[in-house]
C-alpha cells in the first residue's frame, strides 16, 4: 500500500492573530512533513533509515 497526503500544503498568511499565525503555521509544517511521505510504500515506510536509497537524491 502506497501513501498518499490527505492534505494540500497551503502557505500561511503572515497579517494574522498569534493564534491564528500559529496554527497556519503549525498547519503549513504539517502538510510539508506528510508531503514528504507521499509516495512511500510499506517496505520503504519500515525502513530504519527512512527509506532512503542513495539513488533518490543524484544531482
């Protein structure tokens, strides 16, 4: 099984509240982190090293 981001990563308004900032905030990481996962199958999700395999970031 494959992941899949159930969210859209949404840049947040910096003319905010402090909670308000703060939680786009928070909001904006989130979705960068699961942004990140996205594509990750089981194995590679297991993976102590984080899946990462030294061909996925050749220059």
């Amino acid at each position: 099984m494959v992941f899949r981001s159930p969210v859209d990563r949404v840049m947040p308004v910096f003319l905010a509240d402090e909670r308000g900032a703060l939680t786009q905030q928070f909001n904006f990481h989130q979705a960068t982190l699961l942004r990140m996962l996205d594509g990750l199958d089981d194995g590679r999700g297991a993976r102590r090293d984080g899946g990462v395999v030294a061909g996925d970031y050749a220059a």
